[in-house]
C-alpha cells in the first residue's frame, strides 16, 4: 500500500522543548515527517528518542513546561498556532490519538458508553441518545464481547485489551483522517497485542485514514507500516519505506536497533552434569480475603509445578502476566509459603524455617524486573552490592567488602569507580548490571531471573542477555530465567516451560518447542511474538 | 537529616544521595530558607531573650499598667512632674522649687513636721524613680533638697494588664509553647511510628486490628477528651503535651504504615529478604531511612498544629498557669484587651503566626525538596 | 447498601459504649465533685444532693444506671444547671451548633473549592501563589485571634454587625461567627483541591479529553473537578471534627448558646451528665457524618462498592 498522494499531516522542522528547573531541554529538534491518506507510517526509537513527544506536540497536549515550533499543516491549518476553540474541532473528530497507557487512560469515573458518547455529541452534534447507539456499534466493530453490557461498564471492570479496544473505537467514532497510535500496544501481553495490530490493520484497510503509529517495537513496524521514521534523540535519523529500511539499513543507528534482537542459542550442558535443583508439584495458593469477617477464598496461583534442573542449564519459564510464572519463581526460592517439595544439591528445602535458609541463601539469588524499583534508593551502589557480604560474610573487613564490590561492579562490566553514587545516578541497563553484579558477589549456584530485560530498550536488552551469558559460562551458573518475552528465551534457555493460570501446558528443549509447539496456546504465543524473528531471519 | 557517610577509603567518584539533591533543593527554595532564619530567629530570641531583657518576666510596674509599645523610654517627659508630685503628696512633702537637671529630679522640699530619712523610700518604690535622696537638711529636719534619678525603662512590646513587659513575656511564651510543641511532637511521633510500622510490617491480621483501633479512635472527640483530661487532673505541663501528643499520633501511625507497607512490597526489599538479610538489617538499611521523608514532613507540620492547640486550651483557660505563660495565654488576654490596648494581642500574635507560617513553610519546603515528582 | 448501612451504624454501637465507658470513669477519678464549691455545703444538704443524683451508690451501679438511661437517650439531669435535664438543654443547643457548623461547611467547600481550582488553573502563576499564601495564612491564624480582630473592626470601629449573641439565628449575627468557623476550613479545602486538581489536570485521562477537542468547561469540570473532588470528600469528615473544635472558641467568643459552650461550662463545674452527654452526642454526630461521606464518596466513584 505505497501511497504517493498529497500528504493529511505534513510535520515540517518540528521542535519541542522542555523548561526545567536546570536549563532548557531540546526533545525534538526539528523533524520533518508527513502521513498520507490511507498510510501506515511508524515512528520509531527507543525511550528517550523524542517520538511521543513529537506528537504530542502536534496535538496540543505538551506539558505546560513544553514549547512547540516549526509547522503541523492538516487541510491547510498549523495545528500549533490555531486558538484552542478552533483546534477542538480538529482534535478527536479529524484526528484522533490511542495512547500507551489503557488502564488510566480512560476516565475511571464514567460509564465507558458515555466516554465513548461524548465526542460525538461534542462533534457530530448527535445527541446523547444517538450516540450511545453509535457506541454499540463501536464497540461490535472493535469486538468487545458482550457489548450491551460493556456500554454501562466502568473501566475498571474490564481488561487492559478491553480499554484499549474502547480507545480505539473512541478514536474511530466520528471517522477521522489521521490516526495517531502512541505504542497501543506495548502495556498488552503478546497475544493481546497481536489482536489489537490485527484489528487496527482491519480497521484501516475498512475506513481508510492515515495512521501514524509510534513504537520501539520494529517487529510490529515490519508488520503494520508502508514508511518508517527512526528517531535518536529528538532527530530523524533515517526515513524510508519499509522494506528498505529492513534490507538495507543506512545509518548506524537503524543497523544497531534491527540488530538488537537477542539471537544466538546457549550451548547445551553437558550429560554428566550433576542435578542441581528438582521441582515437585510446587503449588502457591493466595487466600483472598476482602474483610475482618468475611470468608477467605484460594486463589492457586501456582498449582502443581515439577521440573528439573542440571548444573550450568537455564529453564526459561513463558507466560503472560498473570499466568503465575513470578510467583513460581519464588516459591523456589523458598520465599513465600507453598506446597510441593523443593530439593537444592540434595537439600530439601521446600518448608524450611527462615532461620534454617539463611545459609542457603547466598547460593540462591534473585534478579527482579524492574531496575529502578529493586536498587535502594538511599544506598550507594557499593552499599547495595556488598550487602550479600554483610550477612553471609561477617568476617569481611570493610576494604574487604569494598573490593570484593569492585571486582563485582567490574564483572558486570560497570567502572567501579562509580561505586559511590547512587542507583538514580544510573540508567536503567545500568542500573541492571548493578543489580546483577549484587547477586555475582556472593557466587551464587542459581539465580532466577524474573523478567530482568522486560522493562529496557532492545539495545540494552540484547547487552544484558550477552553479559548473562558470559557470566553463565564463567561460573557454571544455573539460571531460571522467567520472561514473556520469547525472543530473549530463545537467546537463553535449555528448556522452555509454558505457563498459564498457574499450570505447566507445554514443557520441552527450547528448540522443539519453538519449532514444534503442540498445544495452541503456544502456538498462538510463538505466533504472536515471533513474527518479528522469523521475518528478520527471512530477510536479514 | 544527615548526609549518609560512606567507609570506602580511597572514593574515587563521589554520588550525590537523594538526601543531598533534596537539601539542595531546599536551599534554593526561597520562601523555606527565609522561614528557617525566621524561625531560627524566634528560637534564638525565645532561648536567650529573657535572659538579655532588663525586666524579669514577672515583674509588675504598678506605675506602668497597659502602657503602650514604643521605642522611646518610659517615663515620658510629662509624666514625670505629676508622678514626682503625686509621690511627694503620699510623703506628706510640700515642693517648694521643682528642677530637672538632666535625667535627675532636684527639688526643694519642706513639711510641717520632721522629715524622716526613710522617706526616700517613696520615691524609690515608685517605678519611676531611684536612688532618691535627701541632703542639705534644714536645722530643723522640716525643709531639705530631695535628689533622685529618673529610673528609664524601655517597653518595646508595651504592658500588660498587670504591667509587666510584654517582650519578656512573649519571649517566656516563646519558650513555653515551642517546648510544648516539640516535646507533643516527640511523643506522637514516637508513639505514631512504632505503632505505624508494626501494623505496617506485620500485616495481615495484627494490621487490620490495629489499624481498625486506629479508625475507632479516630471518631472519638478528642479534643473533648483532652479538655476533661487538663481540667479533671490540674493544668499540668507535663500532662498537657502527653494528652496533645497522644491526641496527634493517629495520622502519624496511618502515614507510617502506609509507607511501610509500601516500601515492604518494593523489590529492593524483596532482594534484600532473598538474600538473606535479617529482619533488623531490613528495617535499619531500607525501611527507616526510606520512611523518614515523610516522617520528617509531617513533624514539620505537627509542630505548628500542636501549638496551635495549646494556644487553643490556653485561650479557654486550661493553659498554662500563670506567671507562666504561652502564646496561646498572652493572645487570649490580648483579645480580651483589643479595645484600647491593641499591642497585647499584636505581638504575640505576630509570634505565633510568623512561626506557624514559617514552620508550614519549611513543610511544604521538604515535603517538595523530598518528593520532587510534584514539580 | 442497606446493609452496608445497618452494618455500620451497628459497627459504632462498641464504638459509642467505648465512650461512655471511657468518659465514664475518667471524670470519676478525677479529684474535685459537682457539689465542691467554695463555700462548702452543709453536710445534710450533701448527702441529699448525693442521695439524688445517686453519687452515693457503688461506681459500678452508677456506670450500669447510666449506661441504662443512655441506652434509652436519657442522659440525666445537669448537676449545674439544676432546673434542667441535659436533654432540655441539647434540645436548645444542638440545633444552633449544627447551623453553624453546616453554614460554615458548605461556606469552606464553596469557597475554599473556588480558590482551589482557580489556582491549580493557574499554576505556578501570581494568582496561584496569591492563593495559596492567603491559605497558608488561613491555616496558621488561629480564630480565636481572627475573630477578636473582626468584631473589633467590623462590629466595633464599623459598626456593620453585632459584635456576639445569636438572636435566634438571624441573619446579621451569623456572619462573623461562621466566616470565623469557616477560614481555617477555607484554606485546608483550597489547598486540597489544588492538589489534587492539579494531579487530576495531569493525568492520563484528562489528557485524553483534551486530545478528543472537549472544550475547557468539559475537561476541567467534567473530567478534572470530579476526579478531584474525592480527597475533598474524604476530607469533610476531618473537617467536621475540626469544626467542632473550633465551635468551642467561637461559641465562646461570641456568646452562643450552641453545644460547645455548654461543654466547657460543664467541664469547669464539674457537671459529669453535662460533659458525659456532650462527648456521646458529638462523638455520634461524628460517626454518623462520616457515614454521610463515605456514602457520598462511593456516589461519586464508581469503583467503591458498599455490599
């Protein structure tokens, strides 16, 4: 669908900048970007890049601290120096926006057939009473089950894919010229994700606009987008169709982030390895209770888990969120109640007392998800490293430790240099390692790691899986790798476990289970999520 | 607040600490920084004020009841011949010639009968005068030259009803009730932040009873309950903070819960259990110095609130007992004197709220220097 | 939702008995009797008076007598004002306390509300900083220095109004009274708001509505205010409490006869029913309108749900 026509957005030398406190910050600096009638353009980059900001720029919706400049032509009008009357006769009727965030961007307070009503009684000049038909009408164009009972639904009833299918049916309902999608799906577990590109594709090839879609995601851009537009510090570094961009990559930038995706599979361990770690129906029950006198009820967030792990093997445990793979990961670990037994090095110690797993601890760690939440935030980094050392070696003087710290920091390829600042000082792949380099201090036997890539940019992902590797390889390490990221799985693990409600549904070697998946729901996980790997594989 | 040391020997890069960026953004707030001087200031003034004034905090003028604030010395010029005559008639003195001669009084005096020494005595009783004396006495005892100084004394804050100095004792007050609010302000914090963090580090159901303890308390009338408490059992000082204290702790335990809770399910915390670091390390190296942000805010804010209410009880008559005094004390007398005698309920209202205002400041102040994502 | 209801005001009954019971015995220990007046009272006199009031009966019959006559809201005569049961005297006072608390209430939501909004509007802007240091002001003046300085102005050198009484409630002897209730409420209710309007004028959802060309009126008062009104909500029961505290003063200071004069009068004389009735009713009046909020709470927000 190459178009050629005459341009509905024309973006020329857009600049956005933000007043701080500390000085004026440029977010974009003077990019040029147009979407005709009936394209798909993406607008890519990772965090920080400027790209959401470009948009919001065009939409009038910066922050009061924000100035926009240069030119946003739609039919003739700039956007950014219409009056705010005349501009709310644009926004949401001739073009309209989805945003990253479904769980709060939907008023919490009202119906969501009034939210949906609104504005086209605003625009269409329909009254309430028309509207909230139209509404229905939307919400069966956007598949929401049960409609005539959603349409008096608060958004809090209903799921993160739900809400966002309302925006977007919010976002069709007075027919617009321009679309613009602000990562739709990037807060959605993968196969959601993939319902939502495929009825926004439906959708587009049905109505016709133009659709601006802004991602980090180059899976979903080599799926959904005619042009793309990567952008690296509020600049377009490179523009181009598609497929051009993917076969022949011009700036450096481009190639680093299609070269991103972790590749690569992890040497098998070899047969006499010796059994480090056995599972047997684990399960993990949450008793739910709303009030002092009112009945509990159990919620089994892990029901009857066994597997099994040789030295030096990584298990990668898949799941969307909610399919109890956490959860399992520490019942393992002994860190919340559970049943089932768990046996370490011939040590049962599944039930084990506090007390009694302190010893075991330093040979069991944890890597957490989130690197801004798992960092201590009044510790220095060195503080934060050496605090294993505290408990499992007291006899350790303080230069002691402090070495020890920077022999850590060192491994994790952090300058140790930096060992007295703080977590906030750091970035997020940064802040990563530092994380990682608190479990490498104590020499640990397994580690699980609980999504420890999800939440960085694909660049810093791919360096984290790499240092994980390394790492596994020097120290003979066993790694219970828990993500719902597929492709990082890949890159890492022996054996792959799928997950759902709490129960294994498929379990095997990484590769046949990739290749040759049985059960449907992982099939349609490895559909949804490898998309991207297998056309990379096609055409890079 | 202090800056956390670190032991490293040999620190090749210094971190800046989050305590260290929010003092620096403290600092640059300017309205917080002129409250800190101002209250510093009032504190200084407090501390050693009484101990500088000339006039001991109770010391009554009988001769200078409800005089009005000024900077120039008491007596006044006119008033010091009427004065002079008036004590010479209560002597029983006829005035035969009246002079000024600098800040002294000469006069002429005679009587019908003997004149005793001890008269002088009059004259130095008075507030006005001192170091009166007699000389140059006739043969007969019944004329002589009576000497004596003006005594000058500076009310800056004016009198009272009782004429004693007001400055001395708006800076007593001072003391008084800036002692009351920080010792309540202890008390509740320390009974706030332990019951807080227990509820909020137990959880489950010792968390749900105590909190609902909490909530109960919380619909008592307490304020009742302190007025029964300070005028069943005596206008005690002690008593007075204990009550206000135990009266103000409700909010501080909800603060500290909740925040303790929090932080219980952050994942440094997580990671710190995980790797089996001990309940104490927990507490000492993640909760505490994670809780004390908010912990130091609402003291901030408690201070104010808690003078507030004792100036509240002292204005109905359950403060403390005189000569002593507060704010609250020295402001509801000055309410009863508006009328006429204006500077009684001004300067220590001035007190009072310039110190209220500057410690809402510096709340406000920290609260945005440790929370910055408000900016 | 009714038996949301029913659960509650059953869940108060401990509450209110804990009152009782506390107040109770407090006052009781307490050194100092009703009859201990300065001129002693001769000793037949006392022992009817005592015989009378059953002061000489064992503790624990007095409390189970009293905890009966409250479980029929009775509260016994006054030990003070002897010609009167403290019902006849409620009756007379409660309803002027209510009035003014209510009047000053609705008068600090209004304004306070106004002030609120108009400065998170107007952000780090001169009106906004006008505001808030007028409501810092607000906060930190005690009423017992603002409301001398108001009769001293307006009542005494103006001439405006009465400078105390009730009157019955007329209309020119309220003012000073309620606006005097209602500054430090004003302040609190506009600071609040602000807060949260401009956490709400920042959120997702708002945004959203400005993305969709709602016009200004619709997103800040259909989409910003309500979202924002609920901490407001939540905090009408504080305020409550902190009316009645400040009712003592005003009631006080302008000579009305409402239902916190009374208590103080009753606490310096030692009139045990007095006292005992005053803590029980507020602390009733208390736990009922946080009742009211709550419920007006769960109106508002959807997402609370009573059953």
């Amino acid at each position: 669908m190459t178009s050629t026509n005459a341009p509905v957005l024309d973006i020329q030398n857009l600049t956005v900048d933000f007043d701080t406190p500390t000085g004026t910050i440029a977010a974009v600096r003077g990019v040029d970007m147009h979407v005709g009638a009936g394209e798909t353009v993406a607008i890519v980059g990772e965090s920080g890049s400027g790209k959401s900001q470009a948009m919001m720029a065009a939409m009038g919706l910066l922050a009061a601290n924000g100035r926009a400049g240069g030119r946003v032509t739609y039919d003739g009008a700039d956007l950014l120096n219409l009056p705010l009357a005349k501009l709310n006769t644009l926004r949401g009727r001739k073009i309209t926006m989805i945003f990253q965030e479904p769980m709060t961007s939907l008023d919490p307070l009202y119906t969501i057939g009034r939210q949906l009503a609104e504005p086209m009684v605003v625009h269409g000049g329909l009254s309430w009473k028309a509207a909230k038909t139209r509404a229905l009408e939307l919400l069966k164009l956007v598949n929401i089950p049960d409609p005539d009972r959603k349409i008096k639904a608060y958004p809090y009833e209903m799921s993160g894919g739900q809400r966002q299918r309302v925006m977007i049916a919010m976002a069709l309902a007075n027919d617009p010229d321009v679309l613009i999608a602000d990562e739709p799906t990037t807060a959605l577990d993968v196969t959601t994700q993939a319902q939502i590109l495929q009825l926004l594709a439906d959708l587009q090839k049905r109505l016709g606009m133009a659709v601006m879609f802004i991602t980090h995601d180059l899976g979903i851009v080599r799926r959904i987008a005619d042009r793309v537009y990567v952008m690296k510090s509020g600049d377009v570094v490179e523009s181009g169709e598609t497929d051009r961009i993917f076969t022949s990559p011009e700036h450096p930038y481009t190639r680093m982030l299609l070269d991103a995706e972790p590749t690569g599979a992890k040497p098998p361990v070899p047969a006499a390895s010796p059994p480090l770690l056995e599972a047997q129906k684990v399960g993990v029950a949450f008793s739910v209770d709303a009030g002092l006198f009112k009945p509990r009820h159990e919620l089994k967030a892990v029901d009857g888990v066994s597997f099994a792990l040789r030295r030096g093997q990584t298990l990668g445990i898949v799941g969307e969120s909610g399919s109890g793979k956490s959860t399992l990961g520490r019942a393992v670990l002994n860190l919340l109640p559970a049943t089932g037994r768990v046996v370490y090095n011939g040590d049962v110690i599944s039930g084990k007392s506090r007390a009694h797993m302190q010893a075991l601890r330093r040979h069991l760690q944890l890597v957490f998800q989130d690197p801004f939440g798992s960092l201590s935030p009044r510790l220095t980094v060195g503080q934060i490293v050496s605090e294993g050392l505290l408990v499992h070696e007291p006899q350790l003087s303080a230069a002691d430790r402090d070495a020890r710290a920077c022999q850590a920091l060192e491994e994790v390829a952090l300058d140790p240099a930096m060992r007295n600042r703080y977590p906030h000082e750091f970035s997020g792949g940064q802040r990563q390692r530092i994380a990682i380099a608190r479990t490498m201090v104590l020499k640990p036997d397994l580690v699980v790691l609980d999504e420890p890539t999800s939440a960085l940019d694909r660049t810093i992902q791919k360096q984290i899986v790499e240092l994980l590797r390394d790492l596994q390889a020097a120290h003979e390490l066993t790694y219970l790798f828990i993500s719902h990221d597929l492709a990082v799985v890949r890159a890492l693990a022996d054996t792959v476990m799928v997950m759902k409600q709490g129960k294994v549904i498929e379990a095997g070697p990484t590769d046949v289970i990739f290749q040759s998946p049985r059960d449907d729901y992982t099939r349609e996980l490895i559909g949804a999520a490898m998309l991207t790997q297998s056309q990379m594989m096609a055409t890079g | 607040m202090t800056v956390s040391t670190s032991d490293v020997p040999h620190a090749p890069q210094k971190g800046r600490s989050l305590w260290d960026d929010a003092r620096d953004r403290l600092f640059a707030n300017r309205a917080a920084v002129a409250s800190m001087i101002v209250l510093g200031v009032i504190a200084l003034l407090s501390i050693i004020g009484p101990m500088l004034s000339p006039h001991p905090f109770d010391k009554v003028y009988r001769d200078y009841v409800k005089v009005p604030a000024s900077l120039q010395a008491y007596p006044r010029p006119d008033q010091v011949q009427p004065a002079f005559e008036a004590l010479a008639k209560r002597a029983r003195l006829t005035i035969e010639s009246y002079d000024r001669v600098g800040d002294s009084i000469v006069a002429e005096v005679s009587s019908r009968r003997a004149i005793d020494p001890r008269t002088t005595r009059y004259f130095d009783r008075s507030d006005l005068f001192k170091d009166a004396a007699l000389t140059d006495m006739a043969e007969d005892q019944r004329a002589g030259r009576l000497r004596a100084d003006i005594n000058f004394v500076h009310f800056y804050f004016g009198t009272d009803a009782n004429g004693r100095d007001m400055m001395t004792r708006t800076f007593i007050a001072g003391r008084v009730s800036l002692t009351i609010g920080l010792l309540a302000t202890a008390v509740a914090i320390s009974i706030g932040v332990l019951y807080g963090a227990t509820s909020g580090y137990l959880g489950g159901r010792v968390d749900r009873l105590m909190m609902r303890v909490v909530d109960i308390l919380y619909s008592l009338p307490f304020i009742f309950f302190v007025i029964m408490l300070v005028v069943f059992f005596g206008r005690n000082f002690v008593l007075m903070f204990i009550a206000v204290g135990a009266v103000e702790w409700l909010d501080m335990a909800r603060i500290v819960r909740g925040q303790t809770l929090t932080i219980k399910r952050q994942e440094y915390v997580q990671a710190a259990e995980a790797m089996g670091v001990s309940d104490t390390g927990i507490v000492r190296r993640h909760i505490i110095p994670n809780t004390l942000g908010p912990v130091v805010v609402y003291m901030t804010l408690l201070v104010p609130k808690v003078i507030l209410l004792e100036s509240f009880l002292s204005f109905l008559g359950l403060g403390v007992q005189e000569p002593m005094t507060s704010w609250g004390v020295l402001i509801s007398e000055g309410a009863r004197n508006l009328q006429g005698s204006a500077w009684m309920l001004i300067f220590p209202s001035i007190f009072l709220t310039s110190t209220l205002f500057a410690l809402n400041f510096i709340g406000d102040g920290l609260r945005d220097a440790l929370d910055p994502k408000d900016r | 939702m009714t038996r949301y209801v029913l659960g509650r005001l059953l869940g108060a009954i401990p509450t209110i008995f804990l009152i009782v019971t506390i107040s109770f015995f407090l006052i009781r220990i307490a050194p100092g009797g009703p009859f201990d007046l300065e001129r002693p009272l001769e000793a037949k006199v006392m022992e009817n008076l005592n015989k009378i009031y059953h002061l000489d009966e064992p503790l624990w019959q007095q409390y189970l007598l009293y905890l009966k006559s409250v479980a029929q809201l009775d509260f016994g005569p006054s030990f003070y004002f002897r010609d009167f049961t403290i019902n006849e005297l409620f009756a007379q006072s409660l309803p002027i306390s209510i009035q003014l608390g209510l009047t000053a209430l609705c008068l600090a939501l209004v304004v306070g509300g106004t002030l609120g909004v108009v400065a998170a509007l107007r952000q780090n802007q001169p009106t906004d900083y006008t505001v808030m240091a007028a409501a810092t002001l607000g906060v930190t003046i005690p009423n017992f220095v603002v409301a001398p300085i108001l009769t001293l102005v307006l009542g005494v050198w103006l001439g405006w109004l009465p400078v105390g009484g009730w009157n019955g409630g007329a209309f020119v002897n309220v003012i000073l009274p309620v606006v005097t209730l209602a500054l430090p409420q004003i302040a609190v209710v506009a600071r609040l708001t602000r807060g949260s309007m401009i956490e709400a004028l920042r959120s997702n959802h708002v945004r959203t509505a400005r993305a969709y060309g709602l016009s200004t009126y619709m997103v800040v008062v259909v989409h910003a205010l309500r979202g924002a009104i609920l901490p407001v909500v939540s905090y009408l029961g504080p305020a409550a409490a902190a009316l009645l505290t400040g009712s003592v003063v005003v009631e006080t200071i302008f000579g009305i006869p409402g239902i916190g004069r009374y208590f103080v009068q009753g606490a310096l004389n030692r009139d045990y029913t007095l006292v005992m009735g005053t803590v029980v009713v507020v602390a009733c009046f208390v736990i009922l309108f946080n009742l009211i909020v709550d419920l007006l709470y769960a109106l508002l927000d959807p997402r609370v749900r009573y059953d």
